[in-house]
C-alpha cells in the first residue's frame, strides 16, 4: 500500500482497501466452550490480540523447538523461579529432552536445592514486619518466606560434595553443578533441576556465581580449608564459557528458552559474538553461529534500555539471532513467567503427547550431541 506525501498536514481522499484482498489475518472470538485443553486455549488466544496473541504464538516456536531435531536448546533462568515453585516444570522440561543446557543465577539453582532435598517455602504473614522476620530468621522474597535454616541445610549438601573435591582439579560452575546433582541422585527421593540434569547429561552454568548462595558457600569452604592448612579449591569461571561455546559449535542449529533475562540471558546470547571475535581478532576458522529459534517470557518494556527487556531484533544488530528473513522464529511474551511458563510449557506437552516418536526421535539426537560434548571434557 503506496502512501501520498502531504508536507502541510492536510488529510486525503483514501482509498479504502479489503482486508481479506490484502491477505490481511483475521482475529477470532475466544470461545471457551469449544477450548476444552490448555493447548486448545492458547491456539485460540493466538488468534486473539495483545499478550494473549503473544502466548499463542510462543507455543508454536516453543513447539517447532521440541521438534526440530537439529536444535540443541538452552534455556536460561533469572528471578525467584524456584521459590514460586516452578522448578518441576524446569524439570520436567529437563527429563523430557526438550531442555538440553541451561543458564541460571546461583540464587535459583540454591534455592531450587531447598526444594529438591524435601524442604519448603512458605507464604508471608503480611502482619509481621520485615524486622520481625529478619529477627526469626525468615528472609522474605515478595510474598514467599525462604527460612534462613533452608539454606544452612543447602550449605551442608555443597559441604559434602566440596569434601570430596580432589583440590587438583579447577572448579567451575558446570562442574559443580553436575557434582551436586550426582549427589542429589544418591542421596535424595525428590525430582529437582539438578538431579534430572545429572541423569540427563544436562549442563548447568552459573556465570554470576559468586553473586549466590553457592558461590558464598564454596567462598566459606575455602576459608576452612585455610583454617585446616589445606590449599584452597580453584575456581576458573573461563573454564564455563569455553565449554559451552564448545558445546554450541558442535550443533547444527540452536534454540533459546529465556525466563527473565540479566546475567543469564547475556551470557548465553553472548555465544554469536564470542565465536566472530575469534573469527575476525583471532582468526580461527570457527562456523559464525546465531540462535535460530528465541522464545522469552519477561514483563520488562524495551523503553527502560536493560538487556532484560530488549527484543530479539535488537540481538539480530549485534549477531546473536538469525535474523526472520533468513529464517530465524522468535516469540515473546511480555508477561509474569509464573502466569506464563506454565501456560506456555503445558500447552506444548499436549502437542508433544499427540505425536510422541516424533518428538522422541528428536530428543534422542539432540542428547546424542550433548553426550559427544560433556565427553570433552
């Protein structure tokens, strides 16, 4: 549609246009009764408006995700998602093979722990003060209590897993993580983030590491040591990065998952650019690789300039997505993750149980890849 250049702000006779001749898409009415699935609900928000349409439409690249049997998929994790208690689904993302990396805070995967090793959090008392609370020993998140003896009891699970530690070997966050979940699988009956990627070779970086529970317990660890004559553990956060370039290199197209966005989403992201720099600086002959498919859940507006809520097409400027001309699939949802992930991730699980071997097939070869990159190291 060809517009008139007007340069004194006077109107024009328009022309008007048939929207089904312009191939427009029309919207439909949300008809619950003939919703009777939650996938049946969001395929008919997607054909609605506003976020509700944004919900729709991230299930459909969510689900072109599970399918796509080349796509290594890495999701990655900011806020108090564990203690909103929506670890299992993360979990469930994990067992299934949908899930194949992750990216997190310290603070989600620690108190994930408190949930995974049978412990709880619990609603606030809104008639007792922030003093108050501080005196008890419950340290408040929004409207949830995270007992201080919660992560005491965490503390004791890291202490156990840095005993055995042979002090030779660099520790990183991947690591450590694959240590505790090892422990996790021995020792514990509950499902739980670290656990199922223990069993599913899954691995879990945490590029703020010191910034956390973990981090300050593996800091504490050190001071003991010192205190027993013993030489301090060595943590190398290089160690992280290079693994998971390594291990995207080794995939045929790449997928992203993001809850939020801070230091977890970056890291992850920052995966195109660190490749090019050691194309163009360094010159290594590396394959220049982008995220081909991006779905995130984050309320922040793009207007306030953080990295949380800047759009897709804002990435594709600085090389970290394939841009949709040349066939890259975004959704984003400007929403509360604790509203949408659950929509979002049941939604797509039916899609999934209708057609399984499908679905099975390309999980199977995705795993197969992740097994051949953990190996490395």
């Amino acid at each position: 549609m060809k517009r008139d250049n007007h340069h004194h702000g006077e109107g024009s006779e328009r022309k008007l246009h048939d929207p089904i001749k312009d191939k427009l898409i029309p919207l439909e009415p949300l008809d619950l009764s003939r919703a009777h699935t939650i996938d049946e609900l969001l395929r008919a928000m997607s054909r609605t408006a506003f976020t509700g349409r944004q919900l729709g439409e991230a299930a459909d690249v969510l689900e072109a995700m599970a399918r796509d049997k080349d796509c290594f998929v890495v999701m990655t994790l900011a806020g108090a998602m564990t203690v909103a208690k929506q670890g299992l689904i993360i979990t469930e993302l994990i067992d299934r093979g949908i899930v194949n990396a992750l990216v997190s805070t310290g603070a989600l995967m620690a108190h994930g722990l408190v949930e995974a090793t049978g412990r709880a959090h619990f609603r606030v008392n809104p008639n007792v003060s922030d003093e108050d609370l501080y005196q008890a020993g419950y340290n408040r998140v929004y409207d949830t209590i995270e007992p201080e003896q919660n992560l005491d009891d965490v503390e004791r699970v890291v202490f156990e897993v840095l005993q055995g530690w042979d002090p030779k070997e660099v520790a990183c966050s991947w690591k450590l993580n694959r240590a505790i979940g090892r422990y996790l699988n021995q020792h514990v009956e509950e499902r739980g983030i670290l656990k199922a990627a223990y069993e599913k070779d899954v691995p879990v970086f945490v590029p703020a590491f010191t910034d956390s529970e973990l981090g300050l317990d593996f800091a504490l660890h050190n001071r003991l040591r010192a205190r027993e004559g013993k030489p301090n553990l060595r943590f190398d956060p290089f160690e992280d990065l290079e693994h998971f370039a390594a291990t995207l290199l080794k995939q045929k197209r790449l997928g992203i998952f993001t809850i939020g966005g801070g230091v977890p989403r970056n890291w992850a992201q920052q995966f195109g650019p660190f490749i090019e720099l050691r194309h163009r600086r360094a010159g290594e002959q590396v394959p220049l690789k982008r995220y081909h498919y991006g779905v995130r859940i984050c309320p922040e507006p793009v207007y306030w300039g953080g990295l949380s809520g800047s759009p897709y097409s804002e990435a594709v400027s600085w090389g970290k997505f394939v841009p949709p001309s040349e066939g890259g699939r975004f959704g984003e949802v400007f929403v509360d993750a604790t509203v949408g992930l659950p929509l979002l991730v049941a939604a797509v699980l039916e899609r999934l149980d209708k057609d399984p071997v499908e679905v099975q097939e390309a999980t199977s070869n995705r795993k197969t890849g992740n097994k051949k990159a953990l190996s490395r190291s």
